[in-house]
C-alpha cells in the first residue's frame, strides 16, 4: 500500500505542472486554498502535520481523520474582507463495522450584492455571486504510525446566469510516532476535472498543490514547532515583480540592472513556520509566518505585519474555541472565531445510538 501511495503522489509531483504553473489568482476555484477554520489560519493557512483534536485538520490532510475525532462537529462562520461571507463546517465519523474514519465537510462562499451591467455600463439589477464545496473524506490505519486517506470534492460557483463546477480529489498520507511525538504529512490536493466552465471551450487549470509537513512536540515542554512547505511540484513562484528590475537616475529609468537571483526569496517562499504552546493542557497560544503572503501582498514601503498570523484555542473537553487573527495587508487584519462540538459527549439518541456506537469515545492516535 505504501509503495504504491508514493508512486501516485510522485507521479503527481512530476504532472502537476501541465494542470497549474501559479500560486494563485489563475486558477478556477482558488477558493479551495483558503483555510476552513480559524485553527488552520492560525498556522499560516496550510497545515497537514498537526496530530490535534480537531476535525479541521481532516479537510488539510485527510490521513488525519481517524477514530479519535469520532462525532466531532466544527462549526465557523465568518465576516472576511470586503463583506465576504464563508462559512464551513465538517463532521466525523468512524465505522468499526468497516474500520475506517469518516468525515464529511462544506464550505460556503457569499460575495454579497453586486450590479449587474452590460459592457457599455447600463445597470440591469443586482446578483449574488457564491461558491461552494463539498467533501467526502475515508481514512485507514496502516501498520502502528501510519495512515492513509482521501477526498472527494464538488466545488461549484455561480455567478448570475452562469455556472461552473468540478469534480476534484485530494490524497495524503500521515506518519505519527507517539512515542517522539513527531508528526510527518504529505497530500496532493485539488486533483480534478472541470464539469462544467463559465466560457465552453475554455479549459482553466484547478488549484492543485502538493504539500508537505512536519510538527515535533517537545516531552518536557508544552510547546510544537512546525513546518509546511508548499508548491512543491514548482520551484519558482516569486512574482516578478518589473519594479525591482527598473531602477531611477538622473536621466530616467534604467532597466538594464543586472537581475537577482532572489534564491533565498525563492526558496522561502515555499515555507510557513510556526509553534503552538499549550497551557495547563486546556490553553494553545499559536504564531505562524507565511513568507508567500508576505511576499505578494506586503507594500514596500510599509510592510507591517502582513504574513504573520495568531491564534488561541480552548479545549473544554465537550466544546473547542479557537480565534484566529491573520495579516494580509497594512489595510486590516482578518478575525476568525470557530467553535468545535463532541457530539457524542453532549448527548444520545437512545437505542439508535447504541447500534451506530454514537456515544463511544475512541482513543485518539
């Protein structure tokens, strides 16, 4: 099973380039990047390693849905930039019948009202535009420290009269050691086909991405650092930008300097690092830096905070609280708050429940 998981997730790693050659804004449904859960925005917005008890992570990785996160439900709904409205949910599930974990997830985009004009400007009324997901995710147990899982997904967008769907799938595979207390991540995400397209005819690549993670938690020290790299099937995804290869004299601008080679820029632009601290086990304190968001959307001539991200989180053993507040721009930070329920822990459903074992309590890992 394993040889032939790394063989798939290498031969994506070789293919990717013909379905996407840019980090963002190219791609149709680049809503599918954005973090579901103030949680993962708290990491940087990526993250596929976090052995946590949150069924958030399931829709990051879907190897990490597993037994312990049976009958959770994550709830988040949210105000973001310019009266965006997204909300998301995901629910878990494990079969001892079939030994495997279940989770099921939506996001939800609102764009709010927008004029409806035609080319030469005259005003027809009003629409809201929205997208939309649905997930499906299994996850198995391979040997002591392994698991293995996948997605399948249907994202649709509308946008007036017309309409746009696909069918995508997401794999990843999950190694954690109890014992260390090391977590390593790997998924392809995003793999798909367009069902229906805005323009006929016109064929848009999908947001695929091949992702890697690693989290270490110290024994003695409540405390986790970890690492996402990201874009992993492209090397270059700095934005070149023509500014930085004009330079002004006393004649005008000069472009013929030398270019940079920006290795290190490159480099880090793949990466998000951050650490989470917990707190008499019930308090995590998370920080995390997104050096491509930095990158692409920090101003020169101020870049403020924009790339990091914090977050903090509540465990109260039937209910989980996070908020998150992430730095896009020195225009405004982006609040999140996400609430998780242990369904099974809250209440029963008789007789019923007990065929369906609703209220067993798995151990986790």
């Amino acid at each position: 099973m394993m040889k032939w998981t790394g063989a798939l997730l290498l031969g994506l790693a070789c293919s990717a380039p013909l379905r996407a050659q840019v980090t963002g804004g190219q791609a149709a449904f680049e809503y599918l990047r954005l973090a579901n859960s103030p949680h993962i925005s708290a990491l940087g917005g990526i993250s596929v390693a976090m052995p946590t008890s949150d069924i958030a992570f399931a829709m990051q990785n879907p190897s990490l849905m597993r037994p312990g996160l049976h009958n959770q439900l994550g709830l988040n709904y949210n105000a973001y930039y310019s009266g965006i409205n997204i909300m998301n949910l995901q629910y878990g599930y494990h079969s001892e019948k079939l030994n495997t974990s279940f989770a099921v997830g939506f996001q939800y985009l609102n764009y709010g009202k927008m004029t409806m004009t035609d080319p030469v400007g005259n005003i027809y009324g009003e629409f809201t535009p929205v997208d939309y997901g649905i997930s499906l995710v299994a996850s198995r147990q391979y040997n002591e420290h392994w698991r293995y899982g996948a997605t399948l997904k249907y994202a649709g967008s509308a946008l007036y009269d017309k309409r746009a769907s696909a069918l995508l799938a997401d794999v990843g595979v999950n190694y954690y050691d109890s014992s260390s207390l090391l977590d390593i991540g790997i998924v392809a995400r995003n793999m798909g086909v367009s069902l229906t397209r805005y323009t006929p005819g016109v064929v848009e690549p999908l947001p695929f991405d091949l992702q890697i993670g690693i989290s270490k938690r110290f024994k003695h020290i409540p405390l986790r650092l970890f690492t996402t790299i990201h874009h992993l099937y492209e090397w270059d995804i700095r934005y070149d930008d023509p500014a930085t290869r004009t330079q002004s004299t006393l004649i005008g601008a000069d472009t013929s300097t030398k270019e940079k080679s920006y290795f290190a820029d490159k480099l880090f632009r793949h990466f998000i690092f951050g650490t989470e601290l917990t707190i008499a086990k019930r308090l995590t304190l998370t920080v995390a830096y997104n050096h491509l968001r930095r990158g692409e959307l920090a101003m020169a001539e101020k870049k403020g905070a924009a790339g990091f991200s914090f977050g903090a989180g509540i465990d109260l053993n039937k209910f989980q609280v996070h908020y998150a507040r992430s730095y896009y721009h020195i225009a405004g930070a982006y609040n999140e708050f996400g609430l998780n329920m242990s369904l099974n822990k809250l209440f029963g459903i008789g007789e019923f429940g007990e065929k369906i074992n609703w209220g067993k309590v798995y151990p986790d890992w």
